[in-house]
C-alpha cells in the first residue's frame, strides 16, 4: 500500500472512530473489538453514502423544480378530496390535511438544503444566523480532510428538523435571507400546522380531547393557504436572488 493510500485509511479510520465517539459516546479500537468494529464501521459507510447521495440529489434539481413540482403534488391532493364516499369523508379530509403540510415541510426543506449548498453566501448567513449552527466548532484539520465539512454539518442539522415548525421555518429563512423574508406571513400557516399535530399525534384529538371535525372545505382552504404561502416564498427568494447587492441576503 502506497503511504498516499496508507494516510487516506488512517484518516477514515480516525474519522470513523470520532463518529463512533460523538453518535454512541464509546471508545473502540478496531484492532481488540474487530467484529463491533466491523458493525459500525459499515454504519459510518453508510451514512457517508448517503451524505455523498444527497449531494447529488440535490444538485441534480433546481430550487424552482421543488416549487414546480410541489404545486402539482397540491393540485393532486385536492382532487383527491372528490374520491372518497360520504361515510369516509371525514377520515379522507384528516388524511389530505396532514398530507399538504407534510407536502409543504419537504418543499422548504429541499429548497433550503439545494440553496445551501449552491450558493455559499446562503451558506454562510445561515451558519451564521442560526443559533443551532452557530455554536458548531470546526477544526482546520476537519476542513483540510473534508472541503465540505460544513455542508455536511449543516445538512446533517436540517435533516433533523422540522419544518412544519412555524419557529423553526421563520427562524430558518430569516437566517438566510434576512430582510427578504420580513413579514413573511406564518400566523395561518402556524394555525394549520397545529391542526395537523393534533391529526397526526393525538388521533385526530386536540389537548382537552375533543375531536377535530374537518369539511372538505376547510381541507380546501387549507391547500390555498399553503399554496399562497410557497408563492410568496418563491417570489421573495426570486427578489434575493435578483437584488442588486447579494450582501443583502
């Protein structure tokens, strides 16, 4: 083995060992433990597969696809409001309704996780403005084995989450693109999304038990405030991206 190739697997194995370390809080050695080591060494590959996957999902598609492609996705699920028998009304109503915000959840995440990691100044204000990314300390020996260490990072800490959090979605945005999202309206879609913690969580049941009652209407204007939302969403992002200063991210 050439010492190049030697110093590449000692590196992985040290990368390994730290990963080992921080996910499962335990000291390994390869060496003494072969068979856990085996175990969790597959694990760490794994993971750095689907890191290195998610990469290139991401840069396969644009952040207007997700938006092109979540519209149809809405449109699909009002139809389906019109598929069900009255007997089964109600249920079908609760089931779309969680569906569109879970719709919407994956609409953000994506286009934030495509925005960070095409565009650096995105990533930076983000690192930067969000508290739980903020306080992450990076090493230069991390940077040098791994240019995009903080990209990992960061995509590591959107995967985990959630964006149906209203908190969360403003906290997010405005991290990125600052006085661009200034007044981006969350209040009805906060109303929403608790709606759907109750759906989802207490079977449909809110905190003192009574049970959600939901007309197709409701559901209907559900999915045009959701709709409206992401619209304002893209053309807010659309005035960042065609803003004269890029600094006013």
């Amino acid at each position: 083995m050439s010492s190049i190739k030697e110093y590449f697997f000692e590196v992985q194995q040290e990368n390994c060992i730290e990963w080992i370390r921080q996910q499962y809080g335990i000291e390994i050695d390869p060496d003494e433990d072969e068979e856990h080591w085996a175990e969790l060494a597959g694990e760490y590959s794994a993971m750095l597969e689907a890191g290195e996957a998610e990469f290139e999902w991401l840069n396969r598609h644009s952040h207007s696809e997700f938006f092109h492609e979540f519209s149809a996705e809405l449109a699909t699920a009002s139809s389906m409001l019109t598929l069900g028998s009255s007997q089964h009304a109600d249920t079908l109503s609760k089931l779309v309704y969680a569906h569109v915000v879970t719709l919407m959840e994956a609409l953000i995440s994506s286009v934030v996780r495509k925005l960070i990691v095409s565009e650096q100044i995105l990533l930076m204000n983000l690192v930067a403005g969000y508290k739980k990314l903020s306080g992450i300390t990076v090493t230069l020996k991390q940077i040098a084995e791994e240019p995009k260490v903080v990209e990992v990072i960061v995509l590591k800490a959107l995967s985990e989450l959630s964006f149906h959090n209203v908190a969360t979605i403003n906290q997010v945005l405005h991290a990125m693109f600052g006085e661009h999202m200034k007044g981006l309206g969350l209040n009805e879609i906060g109303r929403i999304c608790s709606k759907r913690h109750d759906i989802v969580h207490r079977n449909g049941k809110t905190v003192e038990d009574q049970p959600i009652e939901l007309t197709s209407q409701e559901v209907q204007q559900a999915i045009r405030t959701i709709s409206e939302f992401a619209e304002d969403l893209k053309s807010r992002i659309y005035n960042a991206f065609t803003a004269k200063d890029a600094a006013e991210f």
